[in-house]
C-alpha cells in the first residue's frame, strides 16, 4: 500500500506538472523522455524487469499522454479524498475526546453535526475505519491499474516490435559483420607478423644448416638448435591465436569445464553456479565464454570487488547467464570497450544484455543468449 501511495501521489504530481507544461511536451522528444520515466515507475510498481526506452509511435506517446494526465489526476485526488479524510479524523478525534463534556464539538461527520464529544469520537472513529479501509483497498488496485494502462498505452504493437526486432538485427548484424573482418585482420597480423615471421627465420636457418652440414657441424648444430626453439614460440604463439578464436578448452572440456578454468584463474574470488546445459551450438558456448571472462575481468579490474558469483543456467532455447560482483557500482557502459564488447558479441547471435549497476554497487550483467541446437 504503501509504494502503491508513493506512485499515485507522484502521478497526480506528474499530472499537474505535464497539464501546465502540456505545450512542451507535445515535442516528440520531450514526450518519448517523459513517457520513459513514467514506464520505469510503472515496472518498478509492478516488479517487472527494466524496461529500454519507449520506442513506440509519436501519436501513441502522444496519446498516452492525455490518458496519463486523466488518470493520475483522477485517481490521485482520489487517494487524497480518502488519505486525507483518514488522517483528518485521526488527529481530530483526541482532540474531540480531550473536550470536556457537553460542551459543543464543532463540524461534521458523514453530514451528521457533532453536538459533543460522544457523537465526534463514536461518528469520527467510524469515520476514520470506513476511509481508512477505502484507502488500504483502493490504493494498490488504482495503482496497479495507473501503471497497467501506462504499461499497455507504452508497450509497441506487434508491428512495432518486428520493425524494431528488424532494426536491431540489421545494425548487430552490421556490427557483427564490422567486428569480424576486424577480427580477421587481426588474425592475418598476427599470423603475418609473428607466426609466418619466425617460420621464415626457420626455414632460413635449415636452409643454411643443410647447406653447411659438411663443412661447419658446431654452425649446423647451433642452427638447428634456434630453429628447435622458433619452432616451440611459433607454435606457442599460433595456440594464443586459435585461443582468440574458440578457446580449445571449449572443445575439450565443454563450456562447464572452461568455465571452472576460468573461475579458477580469475583474480578475484569467484562462485559457480553452472546447472544442466545440455548440447549448445559452438558459437553460442564461444559468447558465453568471452562474456564470463570480460565480465569478471572488468569486475577485477574496475569495480573494487572481492567476490563475483556466476549463475549458468538453460531454460529451454534460452541459455541464460548472470555475473554479479559486489563492487562499487557505477559502471558506464561509454566508457569503455568491456560492455560494448559483450553487447556486440551478445547481440549478433540475437541475445540480449542488461546491465544494473547502481552507485554503491552491486553490479549485475544479465545475458540471455537462443541456443537452439
């Protein structure tokens, strides 16, 4: 009752300010922001997920509007009438008793006058159990249904939604694309500059060995000798390549496993909670590795925690992972590459990210990713 008393006294608020401030409001922009903040007080209300910014037609925010103002100014002064009439009568009524008898009391009670204080304290305390019943039941339900209709006016129409799920692919996808061929480059530098560089060294040295194997032994030997050891960093650094690519622990110890490595390494304290994963598409297992490691590095390196607990878990199509750590809070998503790189990465297999990390902590990365085998 009690947050459902906060929301319509801030709607009927709201409703008086955007009555008065109707003409800047119409402007589509101040309208979506507007409508925004409405949305997050109507799913906080109603213990919903956070929601993304309304992104539905102007004339719908528009329309919302009007309705928003009707209904937070109705039911506010509704709340008000009987909040107000409870707490009238809860402080007038000692006051009444406190009167000595006969003498008059002054006003009224359901239109009755009070003659004394018989009349004020046996009609008042009615008074006050009949209103104060009428706000414990009619402020949660008029809050719910404030916030249920701003949620329906808000929400996008199935249209909308597809030309946003279309929208949203056709720039993951895009960036999707970006982020490969910049990972392909990365590959061919690697590859170029240290990889096939120290095979050429190699091959310049058996080169030199085979032809001064009769003439100089102690060379040859010395030759083969660096050509051993460039033969062990190339490979080594040809593994750190593969690695970017798909973790070979992946392939070998399936993503339950990486994941116990990747707990064990981490620099901070780390809690597992992996549940029955099943078969899961290599690429889906690949992001999913990637954003656990970012995710506890950025913890490590950023947030000042000293525990993070990581939750797997896969509920049908839908492989769902959460890290939490208990650090300072605040992350920023502009200010850096760690998020934006889980988002891309999460995005472009049409999964999804959420991100709360209040100041003070704690930050939760929820990430929900389609693992249809």
């Amino acid at each position: 009752m009690w947050r459902g008393l906060g929301y319509l006294l801030g709607s009927l608020f709201a409703a008086a300010v955007a009555l008065f401030a109707l003409p800047v409001l119409v402007v589509p922009a101040m309208a979506h922001a507007w409508a925004s903040w409405h949305r997050r007080r109507a799913d906080r209300l109603l213990l919903s997920p956070r929601s993304d910014p309304v992104r539905v037609g102007t004339w719908r925010v528009l329309g919302w509007l009007c309705a928003s103002i009707v209904t937070g100014l109705a039911f506010g002064l509704v709340v008000v009438v009987c909040v107000g009439n409870a707490v009238t009568t809860a402080v007038t009524v000692p006051l009444w008793w406190a009167l000595p008898p006969g003498t008059p009391a002054g006003g009224f009670a359901f239109g009755v006058p009070l003659s004394g204080w018989g009349t004020a304290l046996t009609l008042g305390t009615v008074q006050f159990a009949i209103f104060a019943a009428l706000t414990c039941w009619l402020v949660p339900l008029l809050a719910r249904l404030h916030a249920r209709i701003c949620v329906a006016l808000l929400s996008p129409s199935t249209a909308e939604r597809l030309a946003q799920r279309v929208e949203t692919l056709t720039e993951t996808r895009a960036d999707a694309m970006k982020a490969h061929g910049a990972e392909l480059r990365r590959i061919e530098r690697d590859l170029h500059d240290g990889t096939q560089a120290r095979l050429v060294a190699i091959a310049m040295r058996l080169g030199v060995a085979r032809e001064s194997l009769g003439e100089d032994p102690e060379m040859v030997g010395r030759l083969l000798r660096e050509a051993h050891e460039s033969t062990e960093e190339a490979m080594a650094e040809l593994r750190e390549v593969i690695r970017t690519i798909y973790p070979p622990i992946l392939a070998d110890r399936g993503l339950a496993g990486a994941l116990t490595a990747l707990g064990s390494r981490s620099a901070i304290g780390t809690t597992l909670d992996i549940g029955d994963l099943g078969a899961i598409p290599a690429a889906v297992e690949a992001v999913a590795y990637f954003t656990i490691a970012e995710a506890l590095t950025n913890a490590a390196k950023h947030s000042r925690a000293t525990r993070t607990t990581v939750r797997v878990a896969r509920a049908g199509d839908r492989l769902s992972i959460e890290v939490t750590d208990d650090g300072i809070g605040g992350a920023d998503e502009t200010l850096g590459t760690g998020i934006a790189g889980i988002r891309h990465r999460v995005l472009a297999l049409d999964g999804t990210v959420r991100v709360h990390s209040p100041a003070g902590g704690p930050t939760t990365i929820t990430v929900s990713l389609p693992c249809e085998s």
